[in-house]
C-alpha cells in the first residue's frame, strides 16, 4: 500500500466459532507508532463529525460497530470510503481534508493517531486547507 494517500488496511481477521478477533500493533499493521486512541460514537441521526484536516498527523479509522462513511479530499478530488467492517482500517495520512457522516444506529468509530490532541494541529477552513495544500 502506498501510505502517500489514503487507503482501506486489511486488518488481520482470526475467525473463531466463539467470536472474531482482530488486532493492530504500533508500526506492524498500521504504519505508525499511535499516540492516541479516541472513539465516536452515540452520533444522532443526520449528524456529520469531523470537517477538518490535520497539518501533522496520521490517523487510521475503524467501524468497530454499525457503518458510517469517511468523505475524503485532497484539495482536488473527493473519495469516499463506506466502513462497515471491524476488520477494515482507513489509513489517513496528514493534510487530507476529511468528513465522518451516514452513520448507522450504534455506529462506533474507532481512531488510532501518531500524535497526541494539539487544537494548532487543525485546519478547520476548506479555503485555508486548500491554499496550504496549493503550497505543498
Ligand atoms: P474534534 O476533533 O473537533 O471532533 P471531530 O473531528 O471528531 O468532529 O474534537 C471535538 C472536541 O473534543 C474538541 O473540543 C477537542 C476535543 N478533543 C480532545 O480533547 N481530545 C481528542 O483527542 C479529540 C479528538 C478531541
């Protein structure tokens, strides 16, 4: 996979009779050490999360329950990743605009990142976002 851009990692699946397990190490399945985890979840019906793009950070995002979808963009094109599988993880490297919305009943969005909460981190402007990525 080339972690330049964004794409969906195969999370290992250990299927089982008594229930699946799946599972991420720092550096192994995910390309980078995590500082953070957080978590989505008990989203209202119709509402968006996210809406932002972060200026030095990398993140992976995982439905760990229910679906939602992660609308992406780079300045230039927009892509949309439907997650809906615990096994799937969306690797997001830094500077990708993105957007969480269509979240299911229960949905549970899982987020691991290699840096810890930092507001300086954010570009909360598509304009902004825009004429930084123009300047890359
Ligand atoms: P924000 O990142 O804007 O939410 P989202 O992108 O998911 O819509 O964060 C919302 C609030 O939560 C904001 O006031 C900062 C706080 N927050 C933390 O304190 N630590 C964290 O790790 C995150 C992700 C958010």
């Amino acid at each position: 996979m080339d972690f330049n851009k964004p794409g969906i990692i195969d999370l290992p699946k250990i299927p089982d009779e008594r229930g699946n397990l799946s599972f991420f190490e720092n550096s192994k399945q995910i390309p980078f050490d995590i500082k953070r985890v957080y978590w989505i979840y008990d989203v209202p019906g119709g509402e968006m999360r996210g809406g932002h793009a972060y200026k030095d950070l990398q993140e992976v995002i995982i439905a760990l329950s229910g679906s939602f979808d992660v609308v992406l963009h780079n300045g230039k094109e927009e892509q949309r990743f439907t997650l809906n599988r615990s096994y799937y993880g969306l690797y997001i490297p830094k500077m990708i605009w993105r957007q969480l919305e269509n979240f299911s009943t229960n949905a549970l969005a899982l987020i691991a990142a290699d840096a810890p909460y930092d507001a300086n981190n954010y570009i909360r402007d598509f304009n902004d976002y825009k004429n930084s990525r123009n300047k890359i």
